[in-house]
C-alpha cells in the first residue's frame, strides 16, 4: 500500500505519517513536507522518484504525472486497468493526503501579485479529483481534522466504500 501526502499545513503529519508506516504504507510525498518527514525520521519517497521526473519551475510542477494520476486513477476492480498499470510500470497510490495552498489567507496578508499567483495550487486540487473520482479504491484526507478517524478505520478494518465516500 502506497500513501501520497503532500500539505501546505502540515499540523498533525508526522504522527499521521508515522501511524500510516506502522500499518504498512510506503509514503511518497514532495517539497515541504518530503523535508519534515524526511527530518522527522519517517522512511519517505520524494515523489521525482515515483514520476522520474524533477520538480520543475520553481516547484509549480510536482505530480501532475501520470505516474501518480495513473496510480490514483487507476480502477483496481478492472483488470485492463490492472493489465495496463503493469505494463506502464504505474503503482498504485491507495491513500492521498493533501490540503490546499493557502490561498485566502495570503490575499488576505498581501498585494503581492507574484506571491497571489504563486498560492494558486493545481496539483494538489487535481490529486484530490483524481481520488475522489475512484473513491471506491483510495481514501483522500484533505482535513486534519480527519487524520485520527482515517487512521481509527484503517486499524480497526473499517475501511469501507462509504467511509471513503464520507471522506470525499
């Protein structure tokens, strides 16, 4: 099982990422909080190694990859699905974590446009898309709130399609 996070607020990731190794997820993340976890001591993927692409453009390019869109987006209930992950080399991606660029707080804090412009996130509202369309195989977790429950279902074998849903 293979977790993708990636957060702006990063409140409450380490133990979630830490929680989420113990149940047997590799994780894979980018920029920031690859570092945080990466100092924290968690085994961590840089997501350049998943996509084997660099980070490009001064970080506005990161996992708009079909490395990691097609380990999202891949249906696990179809095996043409299955047959083709396989035969692209594309693994799956069961769990995304992501939260959004904070955008509104920074329009708020400043007239730099420059800065405006570069709080406009497209990758990570593109991996919650991704997830949310095939709800029925990968949880995302935009909310820190919702770390402890995520992990109380994945421990507790509750992981069902309508926690999922619920989740979306």
């Amino acid at each position: 099982m293979r977790a993708l996070i990636s957060v702006s607020d990063k409140s409450g990731v380490v133990n979630f990422a830490k929680e989420l190794v113990k149940l047997g997820y590799e994780i894979i993340s980018t920029g920031g909080t690859y570092n945080k976890l990466k100092e924290e001591g968690i085994a961590v993927i840089e997501a350049n190694e998943v996509t084997k692409f660099p980070e490009c453009f001064e970080g506005r390019v990161k996992t708009l990859n079909p490395y990691i869109h097609g380990g999202i987006l891949h249906r696990r209930d179809k095996q043409s699905h299955l047959d083709q992950a396989k035969e692209l080399g594309v693994e799956g991606i069961d769990l995304v974590c992501v939260n959004l660029y904070p955008f509104k707080a920074t329009i708020e804090k400043t007239d730099d446009f420059e800065e405006i412009i570069e709080n406009i996130d497209i990758g990570g509202p593109a991996m919650v898309r991704s997830a949310a369309k095939n709800f029925d195989s990968v949880i995302i977790v935009t909310d820190v709130a919702d770390y402890d429950l995520v992990l109380n279902n994945l421990k507790n074998n509750t992981n069902t399609v309508e926690f999922r849903r619920d989740l979306m």
